[in-house]
C-alpha cells in the first residue's frame, strides 16, 4: 500500500490538524423568546433546557451570551391573546414587546447584533403568516404588513430584520420599505428556502403560534423540492437580500450545500426547535450521548456550507469550545 488515510487519524492532534471544519461561537445566531413581565424565566415543555425570559432576564441572558463569544440574537416575542388579530396590528405597535426588547438590549449592549423575526404568525388570531380572506392566505396585502413591521424594528434599532413568512415579493418590498424610512444601513437575513416542516412543532408551543386552520403548505416550501429553494434563494439576493437561510437544516443539508455553491450571499441554516428536541428526548432517554450529538449535527451544519448556524444549543456550544480541548477530533 502507497497510500494509508488511517495515518492522518492515528491520534487526537492529528485529527485536529487537519480537520476541515471548525466551530466558531460567532458562527451562532442564539433564538431568544421575550415575553410580558419582569422577573420571569419560564420553561418551554418541547424545548428541555430553553426559556421564554421577561426583558430583563433575557438582558442577562444576553450579556452572558456576548461573554460566551456570541455575536448575534435573534428574537422573536410571544404575543398575549387578547392583542392578536388578522392584521397584526399588534406587531407594529411602536412600543410593543418585540420593539422594547429591541431598544432595551441595543441600550445595554450596542455590540450585540439584534436579529428579529418579521413574521405575522405571533400575532395572528389565525396563527398564520399573513392576512386570512376567505381561507386564504393572501400576499400582497401581507407583504405590506410585513414591510411596516420591519421598519418598526429598524426603528426601535433592530441591526437585521429576518422575514420568516414566505410570502412572494416580500423582500425587495421590505428594501424598499428601508430605503424609504432612511434605514440604509439595516440588513435583510431572508428566511428563503423555509419548508413546511414538522420539525417547527415546539416553536409553535413556544409562542403559542400554530395555525388555528389549515397548515402552511400554500407559503411555505414543499420538502420534495430542490428547484424551488434554488429559485426562492435567487429571487431573495435580486430582491436585495443580505444573508440567505435554509430552515430546516438537517433534513435539508443538501440544499445548505447548493445554495453555498450559487450564492454569493453569506449562507445561513436554522437547526429548529424539533430538530433540538429529538436531541434532548433521545438523549433524555440514555439512547445519545447528547454533547457528541450536538457537536456532530452542528459541525454537519457547518461542513454542508453554512456560514451562519441559528440553533438552540448556540450557548452550551459556545460554552463547550471556550473549554480547552472541549472536542478534540
Ligand atoms: C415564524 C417562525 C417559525 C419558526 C421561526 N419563525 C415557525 C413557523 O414558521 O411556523 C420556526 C423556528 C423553529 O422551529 O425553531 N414564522
């Protein structure tokens, strides 16, 4: 034999010399759920070990993530019944939770960056993406709520808007929109290849946010389709997207893979909340080592070409890597 790969895995060092892949803390993008009220830090039941955090919880929540080498949050607020409607009115109230959560981290924490999702589902009295006409779904008159919304968050300091519906045409509109409004410097993370995924089921126990009628399937993307996601993912950068996302990422990582060969966009993918739970519950059950299984997932993330990985385990990641020979390979 001339040629003997088992030579460069004969032990730790070596591996680690030549692995192609690294985990980085400011590769993550840390979810954090805001709700009502000071002093609360409230269990989630689908997602073990994750919380909904009143403002100033979630500030120290936040300030320890920065610590950790996180760079970037990403919120999304839950929303109280009696303010949900089939317009979201609630969403573009100026001083509504998502905007006081906004301008309070920006005020304690400038450098951190502050993602938001821009998506009507919270506060739709329908639990849907957009406004609900007859059963349907319809687009343009979403599209606009949605465009006001994210100057709302430009406006309260939001450094990247993230639209999360799926609705056509909804991101050169929420350019426009910014450009308008004099936010030139607010940039776009487009949800753009989002399936209609199973594995969003805890998210929607999160927020109290599944849809009251129907599924998503008329917006969101079907999981048979690669073309799509290619097409949703080029339209997205013409329409001035800043960063793209695949959302799923597991089942989906052949798609991370091609859009990381056509875009010339930073690639971002969202390990989502089922995808965490299977994790938890495996490994709640002894059948998973459950640090191994998140390093393995998320390094998969990374080598299938995301640039940018939104998971929920971004803190005991961070956590474990700042820890000296935390993963040795
Ligand atoms: C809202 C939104 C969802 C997620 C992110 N933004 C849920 C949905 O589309 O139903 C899912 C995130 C996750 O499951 O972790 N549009």
């Amino acid at each position: 034999m001339i040629t003997r790969p088992r030579i460069l895995r004969k032990n730790s060092a070596l591996r680690s010399l030549v692995a192609e892949t690294r985990l980085h803390p400011s590769d993550f993008i840390a979810p954090v759920f805001i709700i009502e009220g000071s002093g609360i830090k409230e269990p989630i039941a689908s997602l073990p070990d994750y919380f909904r955090y009143s403002l100033d919880k979630a500030l120290k929540e936040i300030k320890e993530l920065y610590s950790l080498g996180i760079r970037a949050v990403l919120l999304f607020a839950k929303c109280p019944e009696h303010l949900k409607d089939n317009e979201g009115k609630e969403a573009l109230n100026p001083n509504g939770l998502m905007q006081q959560a906004i301008r309070g981290i920006k005020k304690s924490l400038p450098e951190m960056i502050v993602m938001t999702d821009v998506a009507m589902d919270p506060y739709s009295s329908y639990g849907h993406d957009g406004i609900v006409q007859n059963n349907e779904i319809v687009n343009d008159e979403s599209v606009s709520v949605l465009s006001q919304m994210a100057v709302s968050h430009a406006k309260a300091g939001a450094d990247v808007v993230a639209p999360s519906d799926m609705m056509d045409g909804r991101i050169e509109a929420i350019r426009l929109a910014l450009e308008q409004a004099k936010f030139h410097t607010t940039a776009i993370l487009s949800y753009s290849a989002k399936y209609a995924s199973c594995f969003y089921g805890p998210f929607r126990d999160a927020l109290d946010s599944a849809p009251g009628f129907g599924d998503k399937k008329t917006y969101q993307m079907n999981p048979a389709n690669r073309m799509s996601a290619l097409k949703e993912i080029e339209l997205d950068i013409k329409e001035g997207a800043d960063i793209v996302m695949v959302k799923p990422a597991l089942s989906y990582l052949d798609i991370i893979r091609e859009v990381k060969m056509i875009s010339r966009q930073p690639v971002a993918a969202y390990h989502v909340s089922g995808e965490y739970a299977m994790i938890k519950a495996a490994a709640e059950k002894g059948w998973l080592n459950e640090e191994e299984a998140m390093f393995e997932t998320t390094l998969s993330v990374k080598r299938a070409g995301a640039d940018l990985i939104a998971t929920y385990y971004a803190k005991e990641l961070a956590k474990k890597i700042n820890q000296n020979n935390a993963y040795d390979s």
